[in-house]
C-alpha cells in the first residue's frame, strides 16, 4: 500500500533487477539456492535471458549474509578476456569482503597475496576498490584471486557463497586456460559454494555436459522454471491495484498467458498498460490489446535489426517455428514442403545457427523462439 504523501508512479519494473516489493515469490527456488550455498555445493543455474536468475540470486545471497556466510558476486557479462576476467573477480572480492574505512584499506594488502586493490570513488561519489591487472602475470594473479576468499573462509572460520553471472563468457575465451585453471583450485575449496549462471543455455550447458570441458559435472544442474502463473497473476493484481488501476482476475491471468509467465514481459506489458490507463480507471481487454500494440511498436525496431541479419533460410525456418502447431514435428515432410525448408541437412544447420544466435531454444526435439514477442511480431509481418 501507498503511504500517505507518496506519488502514483508506475509499480512495474523491467528494466533493471528486481528486490523487495518489485520481487515476486520465487520461495521454492530461495529455499533450494540457500541449501545448495549452505552445505557448500556447486550449482549450475541455467534459464534465458531476462528469466530473474540476478534477481533471485540476489535475493538468496541478502539472505546467505543474514546467516553469516561471506558473500561473492561476479558478473562477467563484460569479461572478453582473461585480464578483464581477474579484473571484475578481484574486484568484487575486494568490495565485498573489504570494508572501505581507512583502517580496513591499510589490511587490504592482506586478501591477496599479490594483487594490489586501491580505493577510489565511482561516478556517485561512492567508495569502491578497484585493481589493476599485470598482464604478464594474469594467470597467478587468476589463482591468487580464486585462493583469496578461500583463505578468508579458512581464517574467520566461515563459510561463503560465491556466484559467477553469465558465466559461459569463460567457455568462450581463447583457450580453456583459465577454465582449467578455476577447476583446479575450487575443487579443494571445502567450505565454498559457487554458484554458475548463464544465460546462453547452448553454452553452459555444454560447458558442464561435455566430457572433454574442464567444468565437466563440476556442479549440479538447477533450470530456473517459470514463476508459477496464480503467483504473477496475484503479483500483479495487487500492484495495479496498489497504484490505483482495477483490474479484475480473468484480465490479470490473460496478462500472464499472453507473456507465458515470462516475468520480464508481464512487468514489459503491465508497465505499458499502466502507464495508459487513468487513476480508477478499470482495465479491460481492449487496454490488454492496446499495450501489446504498443509493446510491438516499441521493440520492433530490435526485431527488424535482428530479422535483417539473417539469411532468406533461417528466415523462413523462424517463419516456420512460428506458426508451426504444437503436435507438428520440425523435420516432418510436410513442414519442410510448406515453408520451402530445403534439405534436412541444410535445415539442421540453419536451425544451429539459430541456436547460436540465441535466437531459438532446443529441448529434446522441440524448438521454440526464445522472445515471445519476436514470434508475435513474425506472425504479424507475413
Ligand atoms: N521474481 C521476480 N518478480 C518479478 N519480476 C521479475 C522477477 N524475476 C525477474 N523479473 C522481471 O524480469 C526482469 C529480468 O530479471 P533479471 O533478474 O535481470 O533476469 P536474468 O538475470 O535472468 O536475465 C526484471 O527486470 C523483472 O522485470
Ligand atoms: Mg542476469
């Protein structure tokens, strides 16, 4: 509820990581995340992108810190290198286990044994630790930061949960050096649970899967689900209501199917209707309708980009994804006629390459486009 003097603002987030009240349920996945980082095992946490794997791990390591564990988070999202790998991992270390008070940056020499971080200020004025790398030495300044939080754990006698985000950057390095070299050292860390995350399911998947990677079976797999369908709909029920908007359940629910419980697109779609509804004003179907028009016309511009890269076979492959029924089978004889598909070879490797973009997700023998939206938008064009 709304305290007294607050301004009506619109209650949906999706562009950023979402805590608190903006932070739906998502109770099973805290209370599996905590025990996996509790009994110090290594999890795999794998989901497309924009599922809520930040956020929840987020979530589940406010809560690790509550209960005394040290606490590591690594995004490497940004990390093409190994320099910039040992750069972000460093760094985050410094800052979540350095406190930034004069007497805490004279110990600082103290986590690692060679690496050097200083204390600056970001562009808010806030204090951070930053490091620099050597490049000539990457690889024992790699080990030196991977040994730090272990030797913390040992000497304050802890235990810690250390999470690296986007994760499959690693597996698309030039070799398999710091892999390796990761797998070596975390495997004798006894009181550490790391936690791997990706987005590119392809990819770290295969990273874990394949018997010639190093991270081979390193860690359990844990696909992040859907947030169940009753639970969005009551979330978002609630914050239309909260913020002034009626809205009825059968409406809240459509909401949620229409984005197939994909949470970034319903708080994409609710914050478009929002935004176009009045104070009081009741919600209905043709409000429904009237934002997902609006949701089109604002990504299209992203669909056109990706569709105009891709070549006249993958097009029609997507095509052919998009409206194909739920029973047909992507290889049938018939599919392949209607859509002009080619060859059975040359649609396995446009279907690869869809894959590799990221464009097209495989489960068993299913493939389905990954962004709801963009099917939409392909069924609409043609
Ligand atoms: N538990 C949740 N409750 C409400 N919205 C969520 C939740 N998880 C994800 N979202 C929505 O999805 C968006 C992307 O979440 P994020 O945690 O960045 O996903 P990922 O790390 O998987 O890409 C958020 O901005 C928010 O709109
Ligand atoms: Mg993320």
């Amino acid at each position: 509820m709304r305290k007294k003097g607050d301004t009506v603002k619109n209650p949906f987030v999706f562009s950023k990581e979402v805590r608190d009240k903006d932070f739906c349920n998502r109770k099973k996945e805290i209370k599996d995340l905590l025990g996996f980082a509790r009994s110090s095992q290594n999890v795999m946490i794998f989901s497309q992108r924009r599922f809520g794997k930040t956020s929840l791990v987020k979530e589940v390591l406010k809560r690790a810190r509550k209960e005394g564990l040290l606490t590591v988070y690594v995004d490497l999202y940004a990390s093409l290198s190994e320099e910039q790998l040992v750069k972000s991992y460093s760094e985050a270390v410094s800052n979540s286990l350095l406190s930034k008070t004069e007497k805490a940056f004279k110990n600082a020499g103290k986590l690692f044994k060679q690496l050097q971080p200083v204390l600056t200020h970001d562009d808010e004025g806030k204090p951070v630790f930053k490091v620099d790398v050597d490049l000539s030495k990457t690889i024992p300044l790699f080990e030196d930061v991977i040994d730090s939080v272990n030797r913390a754990v040992e000497k304050k006698r802890k235990k810690a949960v250390i999470v690296f985000d986007e994760f499959q950057q690693i597996g698309q390095f030039k070799n398999d050096r710091a892999e390796k070299v990761l797998r070596t050292h975390i495997q004798k860390h006894q009181n550490i649970s790391y936690f791997f995350m990706g987005s590119k399911k392809h990819l770290i998947i295969d990273m874990f899967n394949n018997t010639n990677r190093p991270f081979y079976r390193l860690a359990a797999p844990y696909p992040l689900k859907k947030i169940k369908e009753e639970e969005l709909t009551a979330f978002i029920s609630k914050k239309f209501k909260d913020e002034e908007r009626k809205i009825n359940k059968e409406t809240a629910a459509s909401i949620v199917g229409i984005c197939e419980s994909h949470p970034y697109y319903v708080q994409y779609l609710c914050y478009i209707i929002w935004e176009n509804t009045k104070t009081g004003e009741m919600i209905d179907s043709d409000k429904v309708a009237a934002g997902i028009k609006v949701l089109l016309e604002w990504t299209s511009p992203t669909y056109e980009a990706t569709w105009s890269l891709l070549t006249t076979k993958q097009k029609k492959v997507l095509e052919a994804i998009a409206k194909m029924s739920e029973e047909e089978k992507m290889f049938s004889a018939e599919l392949i006629s209607r859509f002009g598909l080619g060859t059975p070879s040359s649609l396995q490797r446009s279907l690869k390459s869809l894959i590799d973009k990221d464009i097209v997700d495989r489960e068993k023998d299913k493939y389905t486009i990954i962004d709801l939206f963009l099917k939409r938008w392909i069924n609409k064009r043609s």
